[in-house]
C-alpha cells in the first residue's frame, strides 16, 4: 500500500443512513493512498459495522459532546494523510 495521502473524517451521529450514503460516495472515489475515518458521537447506534464493511477506521467518543469540532479533532488526530 501506499502512502496515505488523503484522509478523509466524517462525524456521524445517530443517522446510519447518511453515514452510508456518504460511504459509499467516498468509496466509489478511493484510491490506495486514501483513508476514511469515521468518528461516531455515543449514540447508541451500531454503525462499527456499517464503517468496517467499507473500510473505514471507526472510533466512538465516550461522550455526547453535541458539537462538530470534537469529532473532527478527534478525527484529525487519527488522519495519517497529509491532506
């Protein structure tokens, strides 16, 4: 595999139908040097699956922080991409 290139984060909170929507946008795009992370605010929603089935990283807070930044931070941390 190649260098990861490209990261791309998603914030996914309690609505597994857009989550997989939009992974399989990214996933008709993905080449070797891309990563998806999905970052899953505690919702009681199984989607590790949803996001293992398409290759996706997956971490769920241990928290409901409620706000868009804390996932993409938490996101960014994980990104091994440079972009």
């Amino acid at each position: 595999m190649s260098e990861i290139k490209l990261s791309f984060i998603i914030n996914a909170y309690d609505r597994p139908n857009y989550l997989e929507n939009t992974l399989k946008t990214i996933k008709g795009q993905i080449r070797d040097d891309m990563e998806i992370i999905v970052v899953v605010d505690k919702t009681g929603q199984n989607m590790k699956e949803l996001a293992d089935s398409y290759g996706a990283s997956y971490y769920e807070t241990t928290y409901r922080c409620g706000d868009i930044g804390t996932p993409q931070n938490v996101g960014a941390k994980m990104a091994r991409g440079e972009y």
